[in-house]
C-alpha cells in the first residue's frame, strides 16, 4: 500500500478504536447502538482497506456477504461483534468494488472521513 502522505500507517487497533466510535446511522441504516457494528461490514472493510492495506475478504452469512480484511496474514474482522457466535470464515477474495456494493458512496464518504478524524485527533492527542 502507499500512502500519499508520509504519515505513520496507524495500527489495526488504532482503526479498530477510530471505527468504533465512528458507526453510527450515517454508516449503516441497520446500525443501532446496543449492536453498532450491525451492516457496518462492507464500509468498515473499505475505510480499514485504505487505512492498512492488506485484502478485502468475504464470507457467506446466511444470504448474504459478510466482508472483512486480511491484514499481514492476519484475518481481521472489524465487524465480528455484531453476531452471537464466531464465524466459519470462508476467506474468499473480494475487492472494494464488491465491498462498495454493500454499503454507498454517502456512507463510506462519512465512515471514511469520520475515522480519519478520529485517528488525526488521536495522533495529536493520545490520551484521547
């Protein structure tokens, strides 16, 4: 991945920390806030896919694509708290066009520059 600044590539529980307190109804119209990480998995795998590289994956839940990413070797599910029980991961490849489809460009627009915000503030600030 490069980045078109020099900034230090922040770490996964950095994005992880910044995606948390960015979800919201703007993210995801299933979103609610005793499961906020609900429909937030398409968007959340694009904002992380910008923020660290890696793969964008996907699993089949049910009738539907669960996208996550694949970050050093590592499977990384920013999004995984919103279901009862662990998944089977299936790791098949996606990308972020396929990942795009499950969400909208208003919603990753938001997503994408709410975590930035998150992670500048914290760069500045890390007791925040």
């Amino acid at each position: 991945m490069t980045h078109k600044d020099n900034d230090r590539v922040p770490s996964i529980n950095a994005v992880q920390a910044a995606l948390r307190r960015s979800w919201s109804l703007r993210s995801s119209t299933k979103w609610k806030p005793e499961n906020p990480a609900l429909g937030n998995c398409g968007v959340s795998a694009l904002v992380a896919h910008d923020h660290l590289g890696g793969e964008i994956l996907k699993t089949r839940y049910g009738d539907l694509w669960h996208f996550y990413n694949q970050i050093d070797g590592e499977i990384v599910d920013f999004t995984d708290s919103q279901f009862d029980a662990p998944l089977q991961y299936d790791n098949i490849p996606s990308d972020r066009e396929e990942a795009l489809g499950d969400t909208n460009a208003d919603q990753y627009g938001y997503l994408s520059r709410a975590v930035k915000t998150v992670l500048e503030r914290t760069k500045s600030d890390p007791q925040d």
